[in-house]
C-alpha cells in the first residue's frame, strides 16, 4: 500500500468506520455557517484512574446520553466509540462552541446523568467524579499528519 492510500486509510478509518449506523456519506461532509466552516474534532477522555467500568449496559447509555449531548448543542455525532477504559468522539461542532466547551460539556452532563442512572459507580468515585479532568482533542488535519507521521515510523 502506497503512502497516499495508507494516510486515506487510516484517515478514513479513524472518523468513518465507526459512524454511527444509518448515516448517509453526504450528512457526514463537512457543514458551514454564511460566514464560518464546522470543524471535525476528535475528543477522546478517561474514567477517573483509567478504571474498565464502560462495559455494558454501562457503555450502551454512555453512548446514547453523549449523542443526545452532542444534538443540544447542534454538533453532528459522526463517530462515537465507548471502550471500557476511554472514550472516542468525533464531531462536526458548529464555530461558535471552543473544543473545550463541548468536551466539557460532554463530560460535565455526561458524568451527571451516568452516574444518576448507575449510582454504584460512584463508589469507586471521589468526590464523585466519573472522569479525569485531562482530555485528548484534534481537529482533522491534526490526525491526519499523525497518520502521515505512523507511515513514515513504519518504513
């Protein structure tokens, strides 16, 4: 495989392969305001001291009050993958939200309703904080360079 087609691959692969079911390519292209581009961005964070609580019916409603999350603040989900030690978001967010105010949006009423519906994971909370405070975000162009810089490692 060529360098040009793995950094397609991997790019297509990270944002697409998880899509969530039922969308159509065209719902996934990127939208703009009169004035300003939507950007992609890849969120990923982790339960406080990295525990594999997300399993299950666990990880089934972190995924379905994340999305909603993301719809009231008018981001598109295009991809969102809860694995049991991390979670991987990726969005079409509109310019007038920072990466910031989404992630910690998502990980603010997230935490909240997650922990009403499943009250024993508190227990192995402090204070009862379902994530770390540290989170992961890249735009597009960002993961692709990374790709790019994977394929260069790998010659």
């Amino acid at each position: 495989m060529g360098r040009e087609k793995f950094i397609r691959y991997v790019s297509f692969n990270i944002f697409w392969e998880s899509a969530l079911e039922g969308e159509s390519l065209e719902r996934m292209r990127p939208r703009s305001t009169r004035h300003a581009k939507y950007c992609g961005y890849h969120f990923v964070w982790i339960p406080k001291y990295r525990r594999d609580i997300l399993v299950g019916e666990v990880a089934k409603y972190t995924r379905e009050v994340l999305s909603e999350i993301l719809r009231e603040l008018e981001c598109e989900p295009l991809a969102l993958d809860v694995m049991p030690d991390h979670v991987h978001v990726f969005a079409l967010c509109p310019p007038r939200h920072s990466p910031a105010y989404v992630v910690n949006h998502l990980k603010g009423k997230g935490a909240r309703r997650i922990l009403q519906r499943f009250p024993e994971l508190k227990t192995g909370a402090i204070h009862g904080r379902l994530w770390s405070r540290s989170y992961f975000v890249a735009t597009a162009d960002i993961v692709k360079r990374y790709a790019e810089e994977q394929w260069e490692k790998g010659k």
